[in-house]
C-alpha cells in the first residue's frame, strides 16, 4: 500500500465518521421538525428505527451469505436493551427540551464509562481522570444552567440517555470478543424492534404518508450515521474517530439555531459544552494508549 493510498483511506475514514455525527444529529433534528407537522410518540421513531436497521442487516447478510454464529446471548440482549432504553432516551430529549441539549447529553456517555470503570476497577483510579471527569460532571451541571429558578427535570432524559450508552458501549466491547459486527447488529436491531413494539404497541400505528416521510428520514439517517461510524473506524485510529466523533457536541451547539430552531445556548451552555468535548477527548486519547477495542457507534 503507498503512503498516498494510506492517506486517502485515512481521509475518507476521518470524513466517514465527521458524517456519522452529522448525520446523527440529522436524525434528531427531524424529530423537532416533525412536532410542528405530525404527531408522532419517539418511541415510533424508536420501533422503526430498528425495524428499518433490521431489514438492512438482512439484506447485507443475505448478499454476503454470511451466517451468524452467537455465542454468548446474554451480551447480545445486554447491548440490545440498553441500546433501546439509550436511543429512547434520547429521542425523549430531543422532543421535551432541545436538539443541542439533548446530543449534548448524549454524548456525555464517555464519563459515565470512566465512572463506572473508577468504581468498579480499582485500576482506573488516577488523579488525572478523576479531575477530568469531575471538571466533565461541572460542564453537565452548566448544560443543566443552575441559574434558572428551578431544574429542568425534562433535561434528566437526556442525561438517561449517556447512562444507558455507557452501558451499551460496555456491553458492545465485551460482546466484539465474541461476535462480528453483523451478529451484532442483526439482534441489536431485531431484538430492539421486537422490544420497543412490545413495550409501545399501543403508541405504534399504520403512518400516513407524512408521517411515513418522518420515520423513514429519521431512522435513514441514523442508520446512515451507524454504518458511516463503522467504515470510518476502518481507516482512523481510536483516537481520531473518538475526537471526531465527539464533534458532535460541537455541531449540535452551533447549528442548533440554524437546523433545529433551538434557542441559542447560553455562555454558560458553551462553557458546558466545551468543557464536556475536552473531556470525552481525554478520555479518548488516554483509552487509547491502554490499548481500546474500536467502537461501532453506540447509537
């Protein structure tokens, strides 16, 4: 392979993922847009989401007449059902609060993951990443904006969210010791659909072509995100994927006023926001050197 092949793949790589957060954030700007013209429960958005992931899937499973070959269940159903509750989560946030906020929350799924790790492993307990995400959990508190006269409790869907993407992630790395990525994604997606019908049947109806229009979109443009995260990943090291895919705090506080007709975030929602983007960036490049498996996208 020549340098120039190597740094055209590394190019498309780093493009591949930055599209990824674009098209992320796509997905939950046409929940907002929707709310004006239809109405829709997110946890429609969420079934046709994995509905529309889990006909894809097959369809890439069938062409490359790949068999799927599970091992361990109880991680396959451990990432399905913090994925649903992570995707529901978050969809909900968008819809009570903003498009900004709510990615933004979202992507605070990093810390909790140090969090846990300092809790549970006693060797991720140093000073350094511990200031860090208490610094991180400071930001949080600004996105929340203590300086109103009561909390907005809406904004705890949002946070929910980054809970329950840190245990995905968790479960994904430990199930990609196991699987390929379309088992993966072959019970993550049909499992989730079969969950999130059973759980919300009574919210899930026959659209109209309107509302047809703004699930198909929504959940086009998450799985184009998911499948953009994982050609990236080919072709960038941990390091650059995960930083750029934190840009997504970034884009969701700049275009917000522009896509999502957000109010525009305050100087203590930027601090905030900054101030989580440098720590998930930390957080990145340290899981690095300790040698990270590579993600797949947590949404």
């Amino acid at each position: 392979m020549t340098k120039t092949n190597t740094k055209s793949e590394e190019l498309l790589g780093c493009l591949a993922v930055f599209g990824s957060a674009f098209f992320f954030y796509l997905s939950t700007a046409v929940i907002r847009w929707s709310k004006a013209r239809v109405s829709l429960d997110p946890a429609f958005f969420v079934f046709v989401r994995f509905l529309l992931g889990f006909l894809l899937i097959c369809s890439v499973l069938y062409l490359k007449k790949q068999r799927l070959k599970p091992e361990n269940y109880h991680l396959l159903i451990g990432r399905t059902i913090s994925n649903c509750v992570a995707v529901y989560c978050f969809y909900k946030g968008v819809v009570l609060t903003s498009v900004a906020e709510a990615n933004i929350l979202n992507m605070t799924y990093p810390l909790f993951i140090a969090a846990f790790s300092w809790i549970f492993l006693k060797s991720q307990r140093d000073v350094t990443t511990t200031v860090i995400v208490i610094i991180a959990f400071i930001g949080i508190w600004l996105i929340l904006s203590p300086g109103k006269s009561s909390l907005d409790l809406n904004h705890l869907w949002g946070i929910s969210s980054g809970v329950s993407a840190s245990f995905s992630i968790i479960y994904l790395n430990l199930s990609r010791k196991f699987h390929d990525s379309e088992t993966i994604l072959f019970y993550m997606f049909g499992l989730g659909a079969v969950i999130s019908f059973i759980l919300f049947h009574e919210k899930i109806f026959v659209p109209d072509t309107r509302e047809l229009y703004y699930l198909t979109i929504c959940s086009g443009f998450a799985i184009c995100g998911q499948y953009l995260i994982t050609l990236g990943f080919r072709y960038v090291t941990a390091v650059e994927g995960g930083i750029i895919s934190s840009a997504r705090i970034l884009l969701a506080a700049i275009l917000g006023p522009w896509i999502a007709s957000d109010p525009a975030l305050s100087l203590s929602g930027w601090i905030g926001a900054l101030l989580i983007f440098a720590a998930n960036v930390y957080l990145t490049v340290r899981k690095a050197k300790s040698g990270p498996d590579r993600p797949t996208g947590a949404l």
